[in-house]
C-alpha cells in the first residue's frame, strides 16, 4: 500500500519557503494543472479568508480544460443562444445587447419585435375605442365622447355624451373643441352601458392609445366591465418597440399618437376620437400585420 501523504498547514508569510507548491491558480497562469489523482501537498491557512490548497509543480500536467468543465461551459452557451434566438424566425441577436435591454426582445416569449406582434394576427375580432373627456381624472372627470371601431374599419358605435356632474371643462375644450352647446342634447354614456358592454363582450381584443391608463378607467367608473380577453395598447408596445428610456421615470419613454402616426406615415388631426381610433388602428395594423 502506498503510504498516505500528510497535508504540510502553513501560513501566508511562510509560502516562500516552499517555491515548488503552486496553488490550481497560480498553475492556470503558468498553463499547468495538477496531474490526474495528484493530491495537494499543502493547505494555506487564512483567518479572514477560506483556506486554499498547493499542490507540487513537480507533478503537474498541461493545462486543459475537464470533461466535466468542458461540458458545463457548452450546456451554458446553448442555453443562452437559446435564449438569445427567435424561437420562431431563428434570427439571433447579440446576449449583451439583450441582456441590456438595447433592443426590443420579448424576452419571456423569446421572440423578436417582428414575430411578438404576429401572435396578434390570430385575434380577428377585435375593436379600438377611444374617449375624450372634461379631464384627466376619472374620480372627477366624465366622458364626452366615444368612437368604437372593428378591425376592419368599420364604425360600432360613436356618440357625444352629455357630462351628468360637470357643466364646463375649459382646460379639456381647448384640447378636443367640444363645448358644452354640442353635447347640450346628448344623453349620458349611462345611457349606452348596455350597448358599449355588448361590443366589448364580443371582442377577442380591445386595442386602445394608452387606454390602459387612461379611457379604461372612465369605462370603469361609468360601470363597462372588461372582458377577461388581451388587451393592446399601442402606446405601450411602441414605447417598447422605440425602446427610448426615460430616465426620469424609469421607463420607456411614451410617445404621443400623433408621433406614432407620424412613425409609420399616417398624418391626421388629433384629439377628435373618431380619427384617434383611425390613426390607432392604422399604427396596431402596422405592427402586426406591416399594412394598412
């Protein structure tokens, strides 16, 4: 039987008393590795730190990296070209850029932007619907106006409500032109729920311009209940598309329809909501389906 070799503790300042003990690191530099089933001679006691091992140069190998090693490193890099490739085109990008949010990359989907909005394609029922209203709060505020449209273009619904709580809206006039004389003799959104709510539940998709955190909530207070179905709010999916970061909110950076429009060649007059639900529509079209 060979004899058992004792491992030599010695201490940090003692090292150079023994020149031909390297420890697995200082070997690597050297482009050595300890040869097969060769022991450490020596253990490097630290108080602060974890202890480290030396092993004799003497019996020492080239260096060259383990099966085991070799593996590990090759089960990695497919796992993140996975995750750095289309899963439906198979177009690659760069890990960096990805892992640095320089591109837009569905990353949870692993799609690139093109493939994300084709998902959409299936949905063939869908309406975009647009609001103006006397304000911005929807605890306040009421709505004034509706326009409900297919994907097709076609017109659902459109009407001018008449506000049940506010006589005026200076601010929101000079932004939209309603005035209280136009909507004088209009009755209350109350009065349309029922048919408002029947659109909604026979959609598959609601896609609004920033309806997510906006027009949904008057919807909301005036009782329309949401469909458990996708919603798209191109704002949102064209900040991300844009990928502009706003480092004041810590965010993408939100783009007025008027600029989304203008981004895909679609000029129109803003803040009437009927041309608000052609110009979304126009952008969602754009996105997922690359025509008008």
């Amino acid at each position: 039987m060979s004899k058992k070799i004792e491992l030599i503790h010695i201490k940090p300042w003692e090292r150079d008393q023994y020149p031909d003990f390297k420890s697995k690191t200082e070997l690597k530099k050297q482009k050595l590795m300890p040869g097969y089933h060769v022991k450490p001679r020596a253990i490097v006691e630290r108080k602060k730190y974890e202890d480290y091992y030396l092993y004799d140069i003497n019996k020492t190998i080239p260096f060259h990296e383990p099966k085991k090693e070799k593996a590990r490193k090759n089960a990695e890099r497919k796992r993140r070209d996975k995750e750095r490739t289309c899963q439906s085109c198979g177009k690659k990008f760069s890990y960096k850029m990805i892992c640095n949010n320089e591109i837009p990359f569905a990353r949870e989907k692993r799609l690139c932007a093109d493939c994300y909005f084709k998902t959409f394609q299936k949905h063939k029922n869908g309406i975009v619907y647009d609001l103006e209203t006397t304000g911005l709060s929807a605890e306040v505020d009421e709505p004034l106006s509706m326009c409900i449209m297919n994907l097709q273009g076609n017109v659902l619904f459109e009407h001018y409500f008449k506000p049940e709580h506010t006589d005026s809206w200076p601010a929101a006039e000079v932004i939209h032109g309603i005035t209280p004389e136009m909507v004088a003799n209009e009755k209350p959104i109350s009065f349309y729920k029922n048919e408002i709510q029947s659109i909604f539940d026979h959609a598959d998709i609601l896609i609004t311009y920033n309806g997510l955190y906006f027009d949904n909530s008057f919807l909301k207070a005036a009782g329309i209940k949401f469909p458990e179905i996708m919603q798209f709010d191109v704002m949102r999916e064209y900040a991300w598309l844009i990928h502009d970061w706003d480092e004041y909110h810590q965010g993408w950076r939100w783009w007025r329809l008027i600029d989304c429009a203008a981004y895909y060649g679609y000029e129109f007059s803003a803040h009437d909501a009927a041309e608000d639900v052609k110009a979304t529509l126009y952008c969602y079209k754009k996105m997922v389906f690359g025509k008008n």
